[in-house]
C-alpha cells in the first residue's frame, strides 16, 4: 500500500504542477488567439519540446513497453515508426504549412483547394480521429488509476476527463506553450531516471534465473500471487505446479482458460503461462518476425500508419503556426526528431526488464501496467516505491497532455463549425461522451491497439490531403474528399471485421492494422478522381503553390488574414 501512496502522490504531482505551470504561462494571454499562436514567435527548442510533450502519448509511455512484454521485439516496429513519423512531418509538411498560413486542417483545406465541402470533411475527419487518438488515453487513464488506488477503471478515465475539462473550462491550459514544454520534461524525467536506475539495478545485482534468449517460457523470479479479474484463456509450455484457490493445481503443456475471480500462486522459478496472443518462448519473443504472411503484413502495415499517421494528427500540426517562418518550423521539427527519439529508447529497456520482473501481467495479459509495476518488483524498498512515484507521474503527464490536446482540437471544430457558437466550452463538453464510452467499451484491449487504428484512420484521410495538396498541384477537392473518404470507410470497416475474425488469421491482422490497404486506396482514388476532375484545380493555384514553397526570404508566406483568406477559425481549435 506504501507505493500505492507514493504513486498516487505522483500523479495528483504532475496534475497540479501542470495547472500551476499554466496559470503562471497563462496569465498575459488576453485573448482568445493569444492561447494560439502565442502573443511573440516560441523559441524554435521550447516549441520543440512543446511539440513533443503533446505528441507522446500513453502509447509512447506504457504501450510500447507492454506490447515488448508480450510481443517480444516485433514490438519495437512501434517506437520506430513514431520516430520515423516526426522525421516525415519535418521533412514533408511542416514548413509548407506554417507559409500557408492556416492553423489548423481544415483551414489547410480550404486554402489549397477553396472548398467549404471539404471543409465540412475535414471537420467530421478532425473529431473522428481525436475521438479514436483520444480513446487509448483514456484507457491508460483508467488502467494507471486502476494499478494505483485499486478504485474502478471507469473512476480513473472520468477522473482523465474532468481534469482535462477543468483545464479546458477555466481557460488557462489552452495553448500556453510553457505548459506542453514543461510536461516534455516531466515524461523525460519520469522515464529516463526509472529506466536508469533499474538497468543499474538488473547490472549489479547478478544474473536472473533465465536468460531472454534460453529456448523456455518466463519465469517467476520469487513467489508470485496473481489475481485474475476476467476470464483468460492461456497457454502452458512447461509443465508447472501451482496453488489455485488454495489447492494444488498441475498444468501440463496446453491451453487453459482461467475464470475470473480465480488466485493464483506461483513458486519461485516456476515457468509462466502466458494469453493465447503473447509470444510463450523466450527465444521466440527475441527473434525479430517469424517470416509468417500475417507477420510480415502487420509490420508493414504498422510502419505506414505511423509513418504518414504522425502528420495527420490534429494536434500535432497546428502546433508549428507558433513558429515565425517556415525554416523555423523545420528545425522546430528536427529537435522534435531528437526529443521523441530520446525518450522512446526508455520504454524500450523497461520492456525488455518486464519480461524477467513481471511475467504474471502475461498471465492475465494485463501487459500495459508492465512500467507501473517493474520498479517495485525489483526494488522491494522505498526506492522502488519513489521509482514507481515517478513513473506514475509520468504517465499522467502523458494522458494530460495528448488528451488536452485532442479534446481541444475535436471541441475547437465542433464550436466553430457544427455548434457555430464563439463560446468554445459547448465544444469541449460535446467532444466528451463518445471517447468516453468507447474508452469503457475497450476495457480489456491493449492500449497500443487503440493507437494503431488512430493513427491508420489519420494517415488514410489527412496524410492524402497533405502531401498531394502540398506536393502535387493537380489535386482537387472532388479528389482530395473522395480520397479521404475511401480511406475513413476502409478503416471503419476494417474496425468492424476485425471483431468477427479468427485471431491471427491474415483477415484479421489487415482489419485490425489497414493501412496496408486503406493507405494505398486513399492515394489512388484521389489520384484517379483528380486527374478525371482537372477542369476543378482551382484557378489560383500557381499562386498558392509558389506561396507554400518558396523560400521565407522572399516573404512570400501568408501570415494572415485567416477569416477571409484561409476560412473560419475559432482561436481555441488550433490547440
């Protein structure tokens, strides 16, 4: 209970330092625009940590390590993809966008292509993906809260949303740059000083009872009592002896389902079952692809939404209009590269650390508490209990930041172009329900899952709309729609086949990740419609190509008049 204490106090920590931070960046903002784009340019490194502090997620913190519990290094295609995202939103979008002159996507839309149809798409796409980015959020949310009082899961995804509605309400946590900046730093902190010490900790403290290459399932490093909440089906590969309920339990090498409600205790050194979808051999978990077709198309699939998802995120590219030119939105993104690149390397150590200190989260597939749980099972002390202090701080850091963020994007647009009222608050209480009831719906799956099919819907709609409007002057707005919305259906449906596909099938691998399908798809048909609709390129074309590209010397940019050039914007929708 001392460590539940503990953590418990970090996350109420890193809840009100945030608030205090942004009451204190927040009290010269004036007006509503000032929580936009800042009332002077951001310094392009405090921007950048800005940038990154709203871009890691729950994913980033306690998705990739649970995922590398249970996946093995596959898993590692994840953080790999999220850097790799950064690196195409530097290289590709970010610069031209901030010389547009729009803040948000929406806006883009309708600078490019002059189109309030398309306006009104990117409007539905913008709340559809916050709502789908938003989700995993919440469900880390409710599992941290969960892990930390033992209170309902629900009670910790309300406790997300309350504090993210105060901060929104108030109106001192909208845009304050200072705030995103110094969350960065918490989560760097949060994870770097754990992961620095339990690898310290793994070194002096001689060799585990099972190496990670040894041909043999995890094993309980000391007595372990497990606790399952909800029936689970599980695989044996070793035989193993067991106190179950209080009596003796032999399982031999097979597939177990276990009820729930059931105890369960194991020995020292006693091999551990593991769920039906978690890699059960050591050696295995450490071989990169098992070279199966499903495999194979999981990671490509996993690669393309990361990689185009990041720059489609709402959030995400607004963040940058605080940047005086578009040179300084590149190197912005390039210390965005470093930033997002350091902190991942963290998540990825503790995951590998996981699977010798905590193999009874494969038992109930609980994986994604493996970084909440990994300090105190290796350090049985005060230390460990401040570690876990720490992380869980962290963590909520985490859900803070990308949930405001999301929630603000979603609520901006519903305010302004749905609710059509200045007074944004409608919005962001609008923007609630829907994340909320999914979050609960999705009580029992991984976090990164959730994550995955954000980021697919994100890289099928907005990734279109970006590079082709961005690097191709023959898009129109009959292409760029019909694109975008073939890639949101593919999606959804793949979301709706993926309930009722036999696990591991090749089906349900493409309808749980699409992007291997819907990317490609989105692309074609706006290529094809385009090109049959080229008597629609708007007639200004040249102008606004010239203005996205040349270069910030000749101040060709359009910082502007957003309400007349660039459509209607409500200030607080460009979080």
């Amino acid at each position: 209970m001392e460590a539940n204490l503990w953590s418990l106090a970090g996350a109420v920590a890193a809840v009100v330092a945030s608030f205090a931070v942004g009451l204190w960046g927040g009290r010269s903002a004036r007006v509503t625009d000032d929580f936009c784009t800042a009332r002077q340019p951001v310094p392009v490194k405090l921007n950048a940590a800005a940038v990154s502090g709203q871009y890691l997620s729950a994913a980033a913190f306690l998705g990739v390590s649970g995922l590398l519990l249970k996946n093995g290094v596959d898993a590692l295609w994840y953080p790999v993809g999220f850097a790799a995202g950064c690196v195409a939103l530097m290289l590709f979008v970010v610069a031209p966008v901030r010389r547009s002159g729009a803040y948000t996507l929406p806006d883009f839309a309708v600078a490019r292509l002059d189109s309030d149809r398309l306006r009104v798409l990117c409007t539905v796409l913008v709340v559809l993906v916050s709502w789908l980015y938003l989700v995993p959020q919440l469900q880390a949310a409710g599992l941290v809260w969960n892990v930390v009082t033992g209170l309902p899961y629900w009670s910790g995804v309300l406790c997300l949303v309350g504090c993210i509605l105060l901060g929104a309400l108030t109106g001192r946590m909208r845009s304050v740059t200072v705030v995103r900046a110094f969350q960065y730093w918490v989560k760097l902190a949060a994870v770097f000083v754990p992961t620095f010490a339990l690898f310290l900790v793994f070194l002096v403290s001689g060799p585990p009872r099972q190496a990670l290459t040894e041909p043999a399932p995890p094993v309980f490093a000391a007595e372990t009592e497990v606790e399952v909440h909800t029936d689970v089906q599980v695989r044996v590969s070793a035989p193993v002896w067991l106190q179950q309920d209080g009596s003796s339990t032999y399982l031999s090498p097979g597939e177990y389902t276990i009820a729930s409600g059931a105890q369960l205790r194991f020995p020292a050194g006693a091999p551990a079952p593991v769920v039906l979808d978690a890699e059960p051999l050591n050696a295995d978990w450490l071989r990169p692809g098992t070279g199966d077709l499903p495999g194979v198309l999981h990671v490509y699939s996993v690669l393309l939404a990361t990689l185009l998802g990041t720059m489609g995120l709402p959030h995400m590219v607004p963040r940058f209009y605080s940047n005086l030119s578009g040179q300084a939105a590149r190197r912005t993104g390039f210390f965005v590269v470093v930033m997002v690149g350091a902190f991942l390397v963290c998540p990825m150590v503790l995951g590998l650390l996981s699977r010798l200190y905590v193999p009874q989260l494969l038992v109930t597939g609980h994986s994604d508490a493996a970084v909440l749980l990994l300090p105190t099972a290796m350090l049985d002390n005060w230390l460990g209990a401040v570690l876990s202090a720490v992380v869980t701080a962290g963590a909520f850091a985490a859900f803070f930041a990308a949930g405001s963020g999301l929630l603000f994007s979603a609520g901006g647009v519903l305010a302004s172009d749905v609710l059509r009222t200045r007074n944004v608050h409608w919005g962001y209480i609008v923007a609630c329900p829907v994340p909320v009831l999914l979050a609960l719906a999705m009580e029992h799956q991984d976090i990164v899952r959730g994550v995955g099919l954000a980021f697919a819907m994100s890289a099928s709609t907005f990734a279109v709309l970006l590079l082709l409007g961005i690097w191709w002057r023959g898009l129109t707005a009959a292409g760029a729609a019909s694109g975008m919305l073939t890639g949101a259906l593919l999606v959804l449906v793949g979301m709706v086949v993926w309930l009722g596909s036999e696990p591991g099938s090749t089906w349900a691998v493409l309808a749980g990740q699409p992007a291997l399908v819907s990317v490609p798809a989105a692309f074609l048909v706006a290529l094809v419609v385009s090109r049959a609709t080229q008597n629609q390129v708007p007639p200004n074309v040249g102008r606004v190509m010239l203005r996205l590209h040349a270069p910030d010397r000749l101040r060709l940019s359009a910082d502007a008049d957003r309400s007349t050039e660039f459509g209607r914007t409500n200030g607080a929708s460009a979080e």
